[in-house]
C-alpha cells in the first residue's frame, strides 16, 4: 500500500535530521579529541621560585636561597668599622672635651679635638672596641663603635672646635675623630666561593655574645690579604670532641664537622665582617672558617 505524501515528506525530514544530528556528533566528538590532544601538548609555564637546600650546593657556586635585612646590615656597617694595625690608636685625633668644659655632648652641641682634622669631609665619631686577635694572640686590628658625625668649624694649631651632628650615644672625652668610610649605594651581593684555600677562625662576636646564630655578624681572622672579598661564602667547621680509646685509653680528637655557613660582608686586610647564613649548630668564637667542599 503506498504512503501518502505527506507521510513520505515527514519521514524524509526525519532521517534527514537524524543523519544531520549523526554528523554533527562525530564532527564535536572529533573536534573533542582533537582540542584534547592538542591540550596535551601545550606546556603552560608561570614564575617559580626554585629552593635549593644547603647539602645540594656544588662547587659552581649554587647557594640556598636568602632573606637579607638590608637595612639592618647597612646600620651595622655605619657603625662599625675595623682600625687596623698600621693605623696607630695615640696619633689618631680625639676629643678633649665639650664646650664649658663638659664631659660629655650630644646633637647640636660644639667640642673641642686634639690632632689633624681634615676640612670639608663627613667626620664620624668613634669609640674602641674589642681588640681583634688571633690564635697566638698577635693583634689584627681593634673594633671601633660609631656614636656620632660631626662637623669642622675652625682650627686653631692642632686643637680644632667641631659641631656635633648627631649622636647615636654622649660623646666622651678620648672619643676618636675619623673621616667617616664611603657609604655609597652597595651591590646585591652574589654569594660564591673564593677560589683559593681559606683557614681561619671566628675571633669575636660584635653584639659581644660568644655563641651566634643565623643572620647575626661574626669577625674573622682573614681578609683582604688572604683574597677575601664581599660575596665570599665560607663553612664553619666545628673540632670535633676529645674522648679516651676504649682500648688504648689514649685520647683522641674526632675530625671536625661542618656546622653552616657564613657570607663575607665586610673585609679589611686582616679581619673581615661575616653574616651567619645558615647553621646546623650553635657557632661559637674560635670555630674555624674554610672554603666549602
């Protein structure tokens, strides 16, 4: 029995639809797949901060990661600073005293010195420190504390008046005149090791304790002289405990170990500033000071 048009028409259309619905998904199942392998290929990259551990460092110079309190280092740096041995402590210019006589001054007040004063220059006012020496007590330079700057106002023969700027501390009879150190804008520092053998020791702890910790300053027995500059990092070896042979009952002393390391800051000929810049132990002053393995 034939179908009438109308229902022929109908059907058409239906499988017409079907086969264009039919189409339609192979083509999106496709174009999926497609996409999704494409998906697959494409690498997607972001900054990443990488952190190295201190054991991974090799001998090319990868160091661990760092937080460094700039200002905190550049405040130690103005206030300390190393006389050293060829500079002769009696014939360095000191204060003989405040005006009317005073024992002692503060900003904004004049004072009297006793030596050469160079004109026009920044002049800091400084009071020794602890003595830097070594091993065998052979002195390497002195510690010098910064209490104030100060200003030249005249001289007459070799007692000049000056104009205290600011003072951190009072400013004292016997107190040093010096030319303030070059304070300009500092270099990032780039952490490496030195290229030659380096041996010293950690002779002194400027906050005056004997026993450091990470981010505090230490001073050394090598410097300039030994090829030392800013950026050097060296390990702290600490020697190994004394104990009694089970057998022999003689004494014996264990090999050293490394305790952490410390970064160049500061060097002067033969005494350098170091920042502490990671430690496994507690360092204490005589500690020795190596380039790392």
């Amino acid at each position: 029995m034939a179908m009438p048009p109308k229902a022929a028409h109908v059907k058409r259309v239906a499988l017409i639809m079907t086969l264009y619905a039919l189409g339609l998904g192979l083509l999106l199942l496709f174009s999926d797949q497609a996409l999704g392998d494409e998906c697959q290929q494409v690498v997607k990259l972001s900054p990443q901060i990488r952190t190295i551990a201190l054991g991974e460092a090799d001998q090319k110079g990868r160091f661990a990661d760092f937080a460094l309190p700039l200002a905190s280092l550049d405040a130690f740096l103005r206030a300390h600073r190393v006389l050293e041995e060829g500079d002769n402590l009696p014939e360095l210019t000191y204060v003989l005293a405040g005006n009317q006589q005073r024992l002692m001054s503060a900003a904004g007040d004049t004072l009297y010195a006793r030596g050469r004063v160079p004109h026009d220059v920044a002049l800091g006012v400084y009071r020794p420190g602890e003595s830097y020496r070594d091993v065998d007590g052979r002195l390497l330079g002195r510690e010098l504390l910064k209490v104030g700057e100060a200003q030249h106002l005249r001289s007459d023969g070799d007692i000049a008046q000056l104009h205290v700027l600011k003072a951190d501390q009072e400013v004292r009879s016997n107190d040093l005149i010096l030319p303030l150190e070059y304070d300009g804008a500092r270099p990032a520092l780039q952490p490496h090791p030195p290229l030659n053998g380096i041996r010293g020791r950690i002779v002194a702890v400027p906050s005056g304790m004997r026993f450091v910790g990470r981010l505090q300053m230490v001073a050394l027995d090598v410097g300039t002289q030994d090829g030392l500059e800013p950026g050097h990092i060296l390990q702290v070896n600490q020697q190994g405990t004394l104990i009694d042979d089970p057998r022999t009952q003689a004494s014996v002393q264990l090999p050293a170990t490394p305790a952490g390391q410390v970064m160049i800051i500061k060097p002067y000929q033969r005494v350098s500033y170091a920042l502490v810049m990671q430690t496994s132990n507690v360092l204490e002053v005589g500690d020795w000071v190596v380039t790392p393995n």
